[in-house]
C-alpha cells in the first residue's frame, strides 16, 4: 500500500515535484505556440493580401505601359493613332497680306489652340488679287478708283506651271486704248480701236501671279521643316498650280505651338519688265507706253485719251507725257495645311 500526500505526490517518489513543473511548463509552452502559430497564420494570410494587391498593381501598369507605347513601339513613345480623342478633318489657314511693291519678307503665325493637337496630312497654298488702280482725268481734274478684273480671284503661287508665259497676245480691239498709226486711206489720221501687240502691251505672265520662298517655323521644340534659312520655293510647296501636296509623314503640332510662316516674294506683284517703253518706241525723253502697264488688258484698265491725242499722226503721243494710271496689285498670300483635329477634354 502506497501513502500519498496532500497534493497528491507520491512522498516515495522523489521526482513527483520536477515532473509537476515539467507539466506546467508544457502547457505553458503549448499555449504560447498555439498563440504563435495563430499570430503567424494572421500575419501570413495580410502577407498574401499585399501580394495579390502589388500583382494587381503590377498587371496595371504593364497595361498602361503598353497603351503608352502603341502595344509595341519604344519606351516613351506613343503612336499619333494611340491618342485619345475625337478625329475632326481640319483646314489650318494663314493669311498674309503681300502689298504693291513689296519683296520684303512678310509673315504670320497660328497659335494650335486647347481644344486638341492638329495633325497635318497636306499642305497647299494660293495667291487671292485684291488689286485697284487710281485713274486722274487731267482735263477734269477728278480722281477715280476702280477694281481691276482679277480683284477677288485666285491667282497661281508660281510661275513654273504658266503656259501663258511670254505668250505675245495680238491686236486687243478695245475701244478707247491709245492706238498704233493706223492710217485710214493714207490720209494719216490715227484712229483708235486697236492696241500694238508690243511687248509691253504683252505680260510676261498672268496678272498677280506670286513667285517666292517659304519658311515655315514651329516655335515649339520640333524639328524644322526645311534645311534652307530662306525657306522652300513656291513652286515646291504644292503641286501643279495649287493642288495639295502630300507630307512625307503626319506632322503633329500640340496644342498650344506657335506656328510661323514668313514668306520673301521673288518680285513685286506685276513687275514690269523690258525697256519697250514711249521712249524707246517713239523718241520721246517719256509717254506712252507705260512699263507699268503691261497688265493693263488683263485687268481691263484703259489709259483716258486727252483730246487732241489723235489729231496728228505727226506727234499723237506728245500730249501724253506722264501715266494717270495709278496701280495698285495688293494681293494676300493664303499658306494652309489640311489634316485633322485631335479634340480632347481640357483637364480641370
């Protein structure tokens, strides 16, 4: 029979008490385990949270990556047909005003504006005639002022494409023009109803046709348009007359760019030419024919004949000396891209 003590030991068994603290110490262990393995599992499924949550992130950002760069094109480039917004044909238009005698270089510019970039497909370019002349009657002393016939027409750029050039025209039965000697019966009495078909009654060319160079300017950070610091001539910036001509590539102006075209005429509008004036033609130190009159018949302006100017076949020029033709060949140069609009919602 085996005596045990209040605690239940076995007082005989001199390891009951370190096997009693052996057991507490178990348990304690086994609940601070139990408490570990519980935090770890906590910490470990917040672990797998973060994880999906950057996945996530990351697929985002190579989505975006790859609209950025056109599904394939180099890092930090996006494709003009990746950018958001509505496509809107667009005509982008400068006028330039090119006055009478003027060869000076003359410019304007075009501000692209907020609502969205301008991508340019074609380029072109006309010449519209806004010219005038000033006629001074002499005898009356009035001054009048009329249209010529290409005021409000749109004339060629250039010249290059002109089949009329230095084309001689023959006699112009206009009424009223001063007249070569045409003797009625060898009586020697000059009658009017013809002008002499002398070079300066002959254009080099069709009225207010425009010849010059063309230098277009981005005030962005582009590339220039041209190698030439006096720009592209006329003749190369469009086809033909004035048909569009094809950019070697889309050119994309954003908005906000300021866009610059100075332009240098090659001449004045409706230059006279030659020296096949009344001097040379008749002996007189000046008179008719007018250098400046070599457009006259295209724009249907006639020189008042003083009386008496026909009287004589003798002088019939003498009476007069100087022109009362007053010209005026203003005209506007129109340089215009055509494409389309990109428009996008202005960010708050």
């Amino acid at each position: 029979m085996s005596f045990r003590g209040p605690f239940g030991a076995d007082p005989g068994d001199p390891l009951a008490g370190f096997r009693s603290e052996l057991a507490n110490v178990r348990n304690e262990f086994a609940t601070q385990f139990n408490r570990l393995a519980g935090a770890q599992r906590q910490v470990g499924g917040q672990s797998e949270q973060t994880a999906r949550r950057l996945a996530e992130m990351e697929q985002v950002l190579a989505q975006t990556q790859a609209t950025r760069n056109g599904g394939g094109s180099a890092p930090g480039v996006v494709r003009i047909e990746d950018i958001p917004g509505r496509r809107v044909p667009f005509d982008m238009l400068i006028d330039i005003p090119i006055g009478a005698n003027t060869t000076s270089v003359q410019q304007g510019s075009v501000t692209i504006s907020q609502e969205g970039p301008f991508v340019a497909v074609r380029r072109f370019a006309t010449f519209m005639s806004a010219l005038e002349f000033q006629v001074t009657d002499e005898q009356a002393g009035t001054v009048a002022r009329f249209a010529g016939r290409s005021f409000g027409r749109f004339r060629p750029i250039h010249s290059a494409w002109d089949i009329f050039d230095a084309h001689n025209q023959a006699e112009t039965a206009t009424a009223g023009f001063i007249t070569a000697l045409a003797f009625a019966g060898g009586g020697g009495i000059a009658v009017p109803g013809a002008i002499p078909a002398f070079a300066s009654s002959a254009s080099g060319f069709r009225t207010m046709e425009f010849d010059g160079r063309i230098l277009v300017v981005n005030a962005g950070s582009s590339y220039p348009r041209q190698n030439q610091p006096q720009g592209v001539p006329s003749s190369f910036w469009s086809t033909q007359i004035n048909s569009p001509f094809d950019l070697g590539a889309l050119d994309f102006f954003e908005r906000g760019e300021v866009l610059t075209v100075q332009v240098s005429p090659t001449h004045v509008n409706n230059p006279p030419f030659g020296n096949v004036n009344g001097p040379n033609l008749f002996g007189a130190p000046s008179g008719w024919p007018f250098l400046e009159g070599q457009y006259d018949t295209h724009e249907g302006i006639t020189v008042p004949v003083p009386p008496g100017v026909l009287a004589s076949s003798e002088d019939p020029f003498a009476t007069i000396p100087a022109d009362p033709i007053s010209r005026l060949p203003d005209g506007i140069l129109t340089i215009g891209w055509h494409g389309y609009r990109i428009i996008q919602p202005v960010s708050p």
